[in-house]
C-alpha cells in the first residue's frame, strides 16, 4: 500500500484491513522470508545503493545479521508480539524509521510508522521497496499488520492510535519523548523511548601513533563519517575527545589526526551558512556560561576547546572538547550524564570495556564502538534489548 | 582601501571590551589580540542574533535609559540596552542622514501604519521604532491606517486638505506601504494628491518577494497612485537604529558618515571584495552603551564602491537580496514536526 497521507490518516479508512490487533510469533518465518527478500531488493537495486545509508539498511535486514540477533535474544521460541507498535520516527534522519520498522516486525508486532516529515529521496525509495515486496501475496499477512504513514504535528488520529496502541516507540529529542510520554495510552502499552544522548571519542596516542599512514588516514574517514555527514548533531557522533597517553605522544598523536582530517573536510564538507553563524553563537553562551575566555583552536576550521568547565555544554558544526587522560578509568570521570556512545582508536573497544567496568566500576556509557561505528544502529540501542522489550515472553514452567 | 571611520571603531572595540565583559570573553576566544585590526575585516563582529541569546550592554544597569526591541518573528526578540547618550546620538544621526536626504525642514507626515502599532506597549515592534524613531522628522503625524490595517481615505483626505500646498513626508514599513496603501488606493481607483510628497520606506522586501515586486515597480505603482515621485527606501535594523543605509536619487542605498559595510563568504566568514554576495556586516560609530558597531546580519548581499554611483555620495554602496534561508542540519536532535 502506498504512503499514507496526513489528510487519509486523519479520516481513518487506512483501518480498513489493518489487522489493529493481530500479531505473530517472534521472528516467525514469514517474516525472516521478507527481511531477506527486503534485503535483497534494497542490495540488487541500483538507485537504492546509491544511497549509502539505505544500503547500511540493506545489510541491516541480511540474514546473518537478523541471525545473530534473534541468537541474542533468550528464549526466542517462547516470544510473541505484543499487537500493534506505533513508531515516530525523527523529521531529519531518513531511515531511522525502517530500522524502527523492522525492530518492531521481527518482534512480531502489526506496525504503524510515522515517516520523517521532511522529504528525502531514500525515504520514498525504502517504502517503494517495502511496498513493492508486501504486494506479493505470500507476505499478506505482513501487508496487512503495516503502515507507513505521515501526519500532521498534532494529530488527533496520531494520538488515537497511541492511546490503543501496545506499544510505542519514539526516536529522537528530549522535548519529542516528554510530548509523547505525556499522551494517553493503554495502561499495558510497552514504551520505548530514545531521548537526546551525547557522545565521545578515546584515541589511545600510543596506539593511533603506530598505525600505518593508510591506516591513520581511514580512520579519519571514520570519524568524519560519524561526526559531520550528519553536522555533529546525531546522539552517537563524538563532541568530547579523550586522548590517552603522555603530553609528548598526545600533542604529536592530535597532529596527525586533525590535519588527516582536514583534507576530507575542505574537500567534501561545508558547515550550513545558518550552523555557522550558530557555531560563533555557541561559543558565546559558553563564554558566559564559563564566565571568562576560553582557549579555542580553529585551524583547519575545526573548532577545538580544552576547558573541562565546557562539558555539557552543547558542543555542535565541528566543536570539540579535548581532554588528556593517562588512564581509561578517568573518562568515567568526565562523562554527562547522559553519555551513550565511547569510540575508540588506536585501541580495542573491549579492553576500554575491560579497563572502565575493572574493580566493580559501573561503565557509565551504552555503547563502547570502534571509531566509524558511532551510527551503526544495533537491535541492543541505549542500553536497551529493544527485541525483547517489544516481545511478549511467554512463561512456561 | 581603509575605511575612515576605521579608527572610531577599534576605539569602540576597545570601549565594548572593557565595558562589557561577555563580550571581552568572546572577543578574546575568537580574536586573539596579537596585532591591532588593519582594517574592518580584521575587527570583532557579532552575529545579529547575539542580542537575542544575551542581554548585552557597557553601561550599568542604572544607566540604561531605554530597552529597544525588535520584532520577534520566531519569538525570540533583540533586546538593545540604551543610555541617554547613545539614544541621543542615534536620534541626531538619523536627523543629520535623513536631512541630507530631504532637507532640514520639519513637515506634515503621513504613517502608513496604524496609531496602534506605536500606542500599544505590548506589541512594540521594529515598526514601533521606526515609526516613532522617523517622527521626529515631521510634524502633525497622520495615521492612514485604522487598526484592521486597512487605509482610512476621509482621514488622509483631510489631512492632505489641512495641509494643502505644502510639502508632505510620508512614512510607512516598505509592505504596508505597497499593501494596505497602493494596494488599496489601486482597489478603489482612487489618487491621492501627492506630487508635492517624499516617501521613505523600510523593513525589507521579504514580504513582497513572494509578490515579486522591484523597486522600479513598487515607485512606479507608488507614482501612478500618489503622483509621488520621491520615493526613497533605506537598511537599517533595530540593533544599529540611527546609522541607516539611505537611497540615493539614483536608487543605491549609501553608508553613512557614521557607518560602513563589508560582505562575508557564507561559507568562511572571510570578506569578500565589492561586487561579490555574501552575508552583509554593517558597521556604526555611535552604538556606545552595547556592543553593536560591528554586526554580522543573516542579509545576503553584496558592496559597491561609492564611486559606482553618479550621486555623489561618498558612502559605500550595499545592496540587499533577501534573508539567508533557514539552516536544515541533519542529526537527531529534536526533529519532531
């Protein structure tokens, strides 16, 4: 079925043949068969390849990846779903919405999807796709347990349908989850919410200084992909950098990283005319908040503070908060309280882990990732095991 | 080529850095002061919407004397903190750049506004300043408009009667000016005796752009329903009253002797020569009890030299295309909509 309107979500007759209340066993056959077909649909397709996020969506629905998480996730045979998740989806992410959508497929729910209200390319590509599979009758059932739909801010069919809804998922901004936590719902329905979260990046110098020249310069690639593709403002793109090392080794190690990355960025990024001018209105509240002059750096046009007063504060078009720690554990002591994302360089997330989380230490972060993995979404998102919340798990003893 | 009024504005620099504390903060962040600026380029310049986000002033707070405001679009609004002598200095520049404009005479004026928009207190507005900033410049102030915006036609016909033969200064926000006055004049086929006017007009083009209405059009439609011939706009904003850009008679909007203008890359913030687009960053002498000499606006728009224009005037020549466009950032901060 095409994308529904906000005019026809309003008036109500995309009810007919949605089964409200239906939904299947946790990852039930049918819906692996059209996961893997989805993925082969998004991998053959030219246009769809052509968008890298849509092909990162692509490889999202492989039937390896969907086979490591179902393994992830206890007692699978004995999960269903809970009936119909609503998921709202952010304005300015394209897909975010069919990550959501498969999240809540593969747990067995009926869903309706709110699509990002501004128009991207690979948006209306995805759901073509979608809808093209979903046209096949052997995944009808599928068909009629999904809707991608748009909506007005504050709709009232929007709200209806959370007010019946089992479950509700909401991406993205503070102020979006307070909204819809403060709507009315059926007192069984299941919450998932991801609020505003905040990232950082360790470089251990001793390790970044030993890597090869292509691989230094890979590495840049990969912070440049999780920091400004998406202008620094994504939950998981770093604003805070450790560097872990001796004074020597850490002023030669932020050398050769920031002038690596300076070539991608005069190249292939330009901040927003509006971003900068909020860039310099950035640094201004953080003058006043701080209450004197900070030192900033500003070659290559990265924007770089070392003041520990400015964490928190919000850090965005290239602005970075660069702190030395000559031990891992002392990140813990410089993360907000919101911290979700640590990425790593020039050293293995899983000593990082091993080091923060040592003698009974609480690891104050959600996700440990190599540098280039910051927005890799994972069935596992802010500390949450989203298939096995949106599952229902049947006790049998 | 070094601006003349170069010098005023490293000693206003210097009177803001040590008055004004946020600002010294910020100007010693982004402005390491190893050498002194050679030229308007190299000197501190704030975003326009700095006075938005922050309560900027280098006066005491006893000292202050008047709280401007500009019209809040997005609800946030400029608050401009002035003392007696910078407000008297911006009400003398504005005298001395509109009398060379139209002479020093004080004349009947006609507002094309309504008496409302500068009565009530809590709709004051960039048009309550200009209306009641430009008043001063006239005498027997006629409203031609009634609350509703619409034009009151036995109320200007007789004031025009009252004043009949004399020299009239009309003065109105550049849109209300084409809608609710040639728009309605043009409804009812109605002409008002006007040949003996001067018309200054202000506030941008931003709502007739839609229309797609030029200045040769706009005093066109004004001459053909006014008889109006003296049709003059001016740049100016409520963060820089005072020092506005006047047209000239030959249609380029001029700095002052109290200001300047430069234009900025968008992308670099680096200065572009004349004749290039980019943000525009308008420069004044007399803002003394804020920080606001020297301010980066969100206008696209370019320079000319004075000398490409056969006026005469010496002031630098800016010329304004319209607003930057909202930035649209990607990330996932708050984007429900």
């Amino acid at each position: 079925m095409p994308i529904i309107d906000a005019r026809s979500f309003e008036n109500g007759h995309w009810r007919a043949g949605f089964d409200f209340n239906a939904a299947a066993a946790f990852a039930d056959d049918g819906i692996q068969q059209f996961l893997n077909a989805l993925s082969r649909a998004i991998l053959n397709d030219k246009e769809a390849r052509g968008h890298p996020d849509l092909a990162t969506f692509g490889y999202f629905c492989r039937k390896a990846n969907l086979a490591r998480a179902i393994a992830d996730v206890p007692s699978a045979a004995s999960r269903f779903g809970w009936g119909t998740v609503a998921h709202i989806a952010p304005g300015n992410i394209p897909l975010n919405f069919a990550f959501s959508f498969v999240m809540g497929l593969l747990a067995g729910n009926s869903n309706i999807v709110r699509l990002p209200s501004r128009h991207f390319p690979q948006t209306t590509l995805c759901v073509a796709l979608i809808d093209r599979l979903l046209a096949d009758p052997s995944f009808e059932t599928i068909a009629r347990r999904t809707r991608f739909v748009q909506t007005d801010r504050d709709s009232a069919a929007l709200n209806g349908v959370i007010a019946e809804a089992a479950g509700l998922v909401v991406w993205g901004g503070d102020a979006t989850v307070r909204r819809f936590r403060a709507l009315p719902k059926s007192p069984r329905c299941v919450e998932v919410y991801f609020p505003d979260r905040v990232s950082s990046l360790l470089v251990d110098a001793t390790g970044y200084l030993a890597l090869s020249e292509d691989d230094a310069r890979l590495s840049a690639r990969r912070f440049f992909n999780d920091t400004f593709l998406v202008d620094q403002n994504a939950c998981s793109s770093p604003t805070t950098l450790f560097w872990l090392g001796d004074k020597a080794d850490i002023a030669q190690a932020q050398q050769r990283f920031w002038s690596l990355l300076a070539p991608i960025l005069s190249s292939e990024y330009a901040i927003d005319p509006v971003a900068r001018i909020n860039r310099n209105l950035d640094i201004f509240r953080d003058v006043i908040t701080v209450g004197r002059a900070l030192n900033l750096t500003t070659e290559h046009d990265i924007w770089r503070l070392d003041d520990p007063e400015v964490l928190g504060l919000p850090l965005r078009f290239g602005t970075f908060l660069e702190l030395p720690v000559t031990q891992v554990a002392q990140v813990l002591d410089s993360l907000r309280p919101n911290e979700q994302t640590l990425t790593t360089l020039g050293v293995a997330p899983e000593e990082v882990f091993r080091q923060l989380a040592a003698d009974k230490r609480i690891p104050g972060i959600d996700r440990i990732v190599p540098v280039g993995g910051a927005l890799d979404i994972s069935f596992n998102w802010d500390g949450k095991e989203v298939l096995s919340i949106l599952s229902r798990r049947v006790q049998i003893s | 080529m070094t601006s003349p009024i170069l010098d005023d504005l490293i000693a206003l620099t210097d009177h803001h850095r040590a008055a004004c504390k946020p600002y010294a903060d910020y100007c010693d962040t982004l402005y390491p002061r190893d050498h002194p600026p050679q030229s308007l380029a190299e000197l501190p310049f704030l975003p326009v919407r700095a006075f938005k986000d922050f309560d900027l002033r280098s006066v005491a707070e006893e000292d202050v004397f008047k709280v401007m405001m500009s019209s809040g679009t997005s609800g946030a609004r400029s608050r401009i903190y002035l003392d007696r002598e910078t407000a008297q200095l911006q009400a003398r520049t504005l005298t001395a750049i509109f009398g060379e404009a139209f002479g020093k005479t004080r004349t009947p004026m006609l507002v094309i506004d309504s008496e409302s928009t500068v009565k009530d207190r809590n709709r004051f507005s960039a048009r309550t300043a200009a209306v009641n900033g430009f008043s001063i410049m006239g005498r027997d102030r006629c409203f031609a408009l009634d609350d509703d915006m619409s034009l009151n036609l036995p109320r200007v016909t007789e004031f025009l009667q009252q004043h009949d033969g004399k020299r009239i200064f009309i003065f109105g926000f550049t849109f209300l000016v084409w809608q609710a006055f040639c728009g309605a004049l043009r409804a009812q086929n109605h002409k008002l005796p006007l040949e003996n006017a001067f018309l200054l007009h202000g506030g941008g083009w931003k709502k007739l752009e839609a229309e797609k209405v030029s200045n040769p059009q706009f005093k066109a439609a004004i001459a053909a329903s006014t008889g109006c011939v003296d049709v003059r706009n001016y740049y100016g904003m409520v963060e820089q009253t005072g020092t506005i850009f006047m047209e000239c008679p030959e249609g380029r909007l001029h700095a002052s002797a109290w200001s300047d203008a430069l234009v900025r890359d968008v992308h670099t913030h680096a200065a572009l020569p004349h004749g290039e687009v980019g943000l525009i960053e308008v420069f004044s002498t007399i803002q003394k009890s804020y920080p606001g000499h020297a301010l980066l606006t969100e206008d696209m728009g370019l320079t000319r030299p004075a000398s490409d224009c056969a006026c005469g005037h010496r002031g630098v020549i800016v010329e304004v295309h319209g607003r930057l466009p909202a930035a649209e950032v990607r990330g996932c901060s708050d984007a429900y909509n």
